[in-house]
C-alpha cells in the first residue's frame, strides 16, 4: 500500500510539473480556462437581458460575409415594421467581446435585440478567436463585414450611408483599430489593410471598456496573469510587448483629428478604466470629436468591467440612452 501511494504522489507530482510547464510554453492552456469562465459568464449576461428584450425584432442569423473564411458570420437584427421607405435603417455593426480568446456574435444577440428596438439595424459580427487566430486577423475580417454590409445593405437593412462601428472589451479595442483603418490612410498602411469603406461612410463609433495602449498592460499586478496570457495568445508572440508586428495594437498611437465622432465609456472599477481615458484625452488632444461616459471614483455600486450589460442597474440604463442619443445625433435621426 504505501508503494502504491508513493507511486500515486510521483505520478501526481509528474502531472503537475507537466502542467506548470505547458502554462509556461503554450497560451493555450491559460486561454482555454479564460475562454470558459467569460464564456459562462456571458450565457448569464444574455439570461439576465432577457427580460428587458422587446417584442417586434426581426433577425437575419448566421449570414456569412466572406465564402472563404468559415468563421466570417454575421447576425442582423431590425425592428419590424419601422423600417425606413427604402428599408434600411442606421446601422450599428457591433463586435463582441471577450478578451480575444472567447466570444461569439450569439452573446451580444439579447444587447442587440434592444439596441434595435431604438430604431437601428444592429449586426452582429464573428470574428476568429486567439490562440486559434493570431493579430490582426479580427481587424481584418471586421473590415471585410463592413464591406460586404456596404454591398449587400439593400437585402440585409443596412444603411451603408449611416453605419456605425460598436464594441465591448477586446471588441472595442478592434472597433477602434478598423475605424483608424478607415479613417487615416497612414494607419491603413501601416496595417496592411485596404478599408472596406470609404470614410464618409463610418459616422460614428462606440467604445465600452475597451484595451487602446498595451503599454498600459500592468503584468506585475493582480491581473498579471490574465494579461500575460490574452495578449500572448492574441498577438501570437510570448515576447509581445517587444513584438513589432504588435506595435500598431496600440491604436493611441495612431489616431488623428480624422478618427470617427466616438462615444467611450467605462465602470468606474473596471481595471482597463486607464485605457478608455486616455484614449478620450487623445482624441481631443488631437481634435477629434469624442463624448465620455465616465463615472466618478466613488459611484456606487462600484461599476465593473462590462457594465453597460447590466440593464438593472441605473448605470446601465444611463448608458444605453446616452448612446442611443449620440447614434440618432449622428445618423440625424
């Protein structure tokens, strides 16, 4: 008996070594965890959205914007019988979001039943997951969903004229990356991307608690670990913070007085809450026309990451309208 136990502890310890090891050499591990728990707690942010969805949305599902890439999937969604008279109507394109590892267009589904009862065509974009897919492969096909959306509006609801880039966590960051696509030729180059519409055309973005400087990435502190992992994953490179071909993930860097009308917006205890101010004080820096939703350090309840999701808290509320308030502004609704 006491062999069979020290062969059980040997064994034990083996397979602990081998897993400390595959966490040092791989992101895959680290990312799988993170991939489930957001995705968990995702299915519970649509559960609790449920009860605020309205009746009379109709939904064009898993509608494939490149033939060539399997992951290039698109749900639209529209307010039956409001449609305008050639029937298309402002449209929001939003990008989920999810740490880069996780996510999928079906979770934003409940947001964006609601976002079109405003009177929007709201889309729903898919994009390829880290480690799976690697930077910037999501920047990439997100541009191709707005082209594809431009061609096809006439079948799918979509003003091509008035559309708008949304997102939330790593999807902001990529909303934010494709507008600079859009908007700044340099930038443009510098991705090696041709946009997939023309400037005029994108007349506004919205920003939840998004990542725009990974020189803020704080690796030493109580989110160290998360962080290692999603932008090792996502970027492709364990190095990644000396990583040239990440460089332009720092989309601050880059943005000029031509970056879209943008609307940002943050918890007040989100950890990226440092991001989306300083990407704000950027844009006006440089002339560009940005609104915030920010709260105060002492708000209460304390507002975290994700927390225009929540439409039972009156912070969630608040921001819901004042987004709605800025797309009809812009789209001259």
């Amino acid at each position: 008996m006491l062999k069979a136990l020290v062969w059980i502890g040997a064994a034990v310890a083996l397979v602990a070594v081998g897993v400390l090891v595959a966490f040092q050499v791989s992101p895959w591990p680290g990312a799988m965890l993170i991939r489930r728990a957001f995705d968990e707690g995702a299915r519970h942010t649509s559960e609790a959205l449920q009860k605020h969805v309205p009746a009379g949305i109709g939904a064009m599902l898993d509608v494939s914007y490149d033939p060539g890439d399997a992951a290039a999937r698109l749900d639209v969604y529209f307010p039956e019988g409001r449609l305008g008279p050639d029937g298309a109507l402002p449209t929001v394109v939003w990008v989920h979001g999810g740490g880069w590892v996780s996510g999928s267009k079906a979770q934003i589904g409940e947001y964006a039943r609601i976002l079109a009862d405003k009177g929007f065509t709201v889309v729903s974009v898919d994009y390829s997951i880290a480690p799976e897919s690697t930077y910037p492969m999501p920047v990439r096909q997100v541009n191709r969903a707005l082209a594809f959306l431009a061609e096809q509006g006439a079948q799918l609801h979509v003003d091509g004229s008035r559309m708008f880039l949304a997102g939330d966590s790593g999807g902001a960051h990529i909303v934010a990356q494709v507008a600079n696509v859009v908007a700044v030729p340099d930038y443009a180059a510098a991705m090696g991307i041709s946009p997939g519409i023309d400037p005029d055309q994108l007349i506004g973005i919205l920003l939840f608690c998004g990542a725009y400087d990974m020189a803020l990435a704080d690796l030493d502190g109580p989110f160290g670990s998360f962080i290692r992992t999603v932008l090792w994953a996502y970027s492709g490179s364990k190095d990644f913070q000396d990583d040239p071909a990440f460089k332009t993930a720092s989309i601050v860097d880059y943005v000029t007085a031509a970056f879209p009308p943008a609307f940002i917006s943050v918890g007040n205890a989100d950890p990226l809450k440092p991001h989306s101010t300083e990407l704000a004080k950027k844009l006006d820096d440089v002339g560009a026309s940005v609104e915030t939703l920010f709260f105060p350090d002492d708000y209460q309840p304390q507002l975290q990451h994700e927390y225009q999701f929540d439409l039972d808290l009156a912070a969630g509320q608040e921001a819901l309208t004042r987004a709605v308030t800025f797309l009809r502004a812009r789209a001259g609704e």
